[in-house]
C-alpha cells in the first residue's frame, strides 16, 4: 500500500483526532459513573432533608395537641352543644295541619 504525500498529510492529523476520540470513549463510562454518583447524593441528602423535617412537623403536632388538648376539648363540647341545639330545632318543628293519627275506617 503506497501512500502518496498528499495523502499522508491528510491521514496523519487525522490519526490525532481518532485517538482523541478513542480516549473520550475509553474515558466516557467512568464519567457516567461518576456524574451517576454525584446525582445519587444529591438525591439521598434531598431524602435525608425531607425525612427530617417530616419527623419535626410531626413533632410539632404532637406537642401542639397536647399543648392545646383543654382548649380543644372546650371546642368539642361547644361544637356538640351546637348540633344538640340543632336536634331540638328540627325535632319541635312539626306540621300544623297534619295529625298523628290514621283513620282507616271504610
């Protein structure tokens, strides 16, 4: 295979570039692997905030209820007050012209 001098000015940079290439595609899984890391963390520490601060706003609610356990007790008994005095309005309402008996005679 004889290569003329024009040609061997083509070929020669040309070897460069595909070593180059060769080395980014030798190279391009450990990159992966590390931009997958990188993600992964991210990832984990965003998990590890959420879980803390859920556990903090359940803390929150627990000593929120028992801080106000009297006050809510107290809104409890008003709000079943309310529906009892409900009860009574929709039961003394009755008809004026119907009775309570049925007359069945024929």
């Amino acid at each position: 295979m004889n290569m003329k001098s024009v040609e061997m000015q083509i070929a020669l940079p040309r070897t460069s570039e595909a070593g180059r290439i060769q080395q980014e595609q030798q190279q391009r899984p450990l990159i992966d692997q590390s931009i997958l890391a990188g993600q992964n963390m991210k990832a984990s520490e965003l998990e590890r905030k959420k879980s803390q601060a859920m556990e903090q706003s359940a803390h929150n609610k627990a000593v929120k209820r028992e801080g106000n356990a009297a006050a809510d007790q107290e809104q409890e008994q008003a709000e079943a007050e309310e529906k009892q005095g409900e009860r009574e309005k929709e039961q003394a309402a009755e008809h004026p012209f119907k009775g309570r008996h049925i007359d069945l005679s024929l």
